[in-house]
C-alpha cells in the first residue's frame, strides 16, 4: 500500500506505531484495556508527512497487527474513528 517504514514499539500497558523521516515522527498511539482490546487515543502526522499516506499507512498497521494477534480496538482517537468509517471492511476489528 505504501513505502513507509513502520517501526512498532510495545509495552505491557500502551504501545505505539512509528515513521521515521528526517528526525521527524508521525505516530498512532494506543493503550491496553485486556489482552484482547485496545484503544487507538492519538495520531500525529506533521507537517512533514502531509499528503503522503503515513496516518492512513498507521492505522492500516494497526488493522493488521489486530487481525493477527487477536485483538480489538476501540477507535477513541478522532482520525482512527474516521478511518474506521472509510473502510467497512475494516469492522471486523473495531469494538
């Protein structure tokens, strides 16, 4: 989908997924409610990553990672929310 490079960083309670350019960061931020939920609180894409796809390349991430390990998210964060809703095939993931 595209040639961003995300970096994912974990922890036992909140996590993030990364972009990198230039010393410049875009992100998708999350918090762990259980084991199997968690809710998408905060993108920040500056002005650097404007027009290039890195939010949605994020929350693209963010879809996969939680088909793949099993988890649901709660789409609290107003750009997440809005993507949830472009994409019906998304729903499957939402809680």
């Amino acid at each position: 989908m595209s040639d961003h490079v995300i970096r994912l960083e974990e922890g036992p309670t909140k996590g993030r997924y990364v972009i990198e350019k230039d010393g410049v960061e875009a992100e998708l931020t999350w918090s762990v409610t259980t084991p199997t939920l968690r809710i998408a609180d905060h993108t920040f894409v500056p002005d650097a990553f404007r027009g290039t796809g890195a939010g949605l390349a994020l929350v693209t991430r963010l879809v996969e990672d939680a088909r793949a390990k099993g988890f649901k998210v709660v789409p609290l964060c107003p750009f997440v929310k809005a993507q949830s809703l472009r994409h019906p095939e998304w729903a499957d993931v939402w809680a």
